[in-house]
C-alpha cells in the first residue's frame, strides 16, 4: 500500500465533466494497492494518517492534525503509483494489485478513515478516468 498525502486548501475531482467531489481545506490522499495488501496495512496507514502533524499552529509551526483542524479528506484510487520505469521508457504496473484486490480494500481503507475519523471521507471513483484538480497547500506532500 502506498499513498501521497497532500495538504490542500481544496481539491477536487471531475469525472467526464462532471463535478463527482470537492473538499476544502484538508488531505488529499492519493492511494495505490498491491498484491500483498491487508486489512492490517489499511489500519496502520489510516492511523499515521490522521495523526500525522502537518497542519500549521498559531505560531506557524507545523503541530496539528487533519483531526486537530477537522478537515475534509478526498481519497482518490491511483494505480500508477506502483509503477515500474527501470526497464525502457514504459511503465510496468504488474505490482499494482488487479481491480478484484485493489477495489475491496479501497473501499475499505475509505470505511475506515471515515469510521475512525467520525466525519465522512469523499471519494473518487475506482477505475475511472478522473481529472483531480487541487491547490497544494504549503507545498505539503508527504509520501507513505
């Protein structure tokens, strides 16, 4: 499992043109799978993220949580994350779990931040050919 966590001041994603998400201030969470993925992975990852202190404080120091400044979270499924480009010019996705692994756990890595966070978690759509438009906050990326 792997994710790239972004500090936003909004984010979104369009499906076909279509508005399908948006949030505000809060976390963008691009996330990819892998074969070897568990149920005990999504949990570890759903913990460090929403405790992971990377949201300013008064003094301008970065001590608060996305649970501290009770943020919107967009999670979005991206495969590509497990791309390959050692070899020649075209990535390999063969580490990226196929559609039957990945979709169960995406859904629920979403049940569980949104269960453990008590706000809901918004959503891309697994699979699709989403346009994600966001305005990075800080510039805060963080890759886990």
């Amino acid at each position: 499992m792997k994710t790239v966590i972004q500090r936003v001041s909004s984010a979104s994603v369009t499906v076909n043109k279509t508005l399908i998400s948006s949030i505000e201030q809060g976390l963008l969470i691009l996330v990819g799978f892998t074969h070897s993925d568990t149920s005990a992975d999504i949990e570890a990852m759903t913990n460090k993220i929403l405790n992971l202190r990377i949201f300013n404080d008064g003094e301008g120091v970065m001590n608060l949580s996305i649970r501290d400044i009770r943020g919107e979270i967009l999670l979005v499924s991206q495969f590509t994350l497990y791309a390959q480009c050692s070899k020649g010019n075209r990535p390999s996705y063969i580490q990226s779990a196929p559609r039957n692994i990945a979709e169960p756990l995406y859904e629920q890595f979403a049940d569980l931040l949104a269960r453990m966070y008590d706000l809901p978690v918004k959503k891309g759509i697994f699979g699709a050919d989403m346009q994600v438009s966001l305005v990075n906050d800080g510039p805060v990326t963080i890759m886990l």
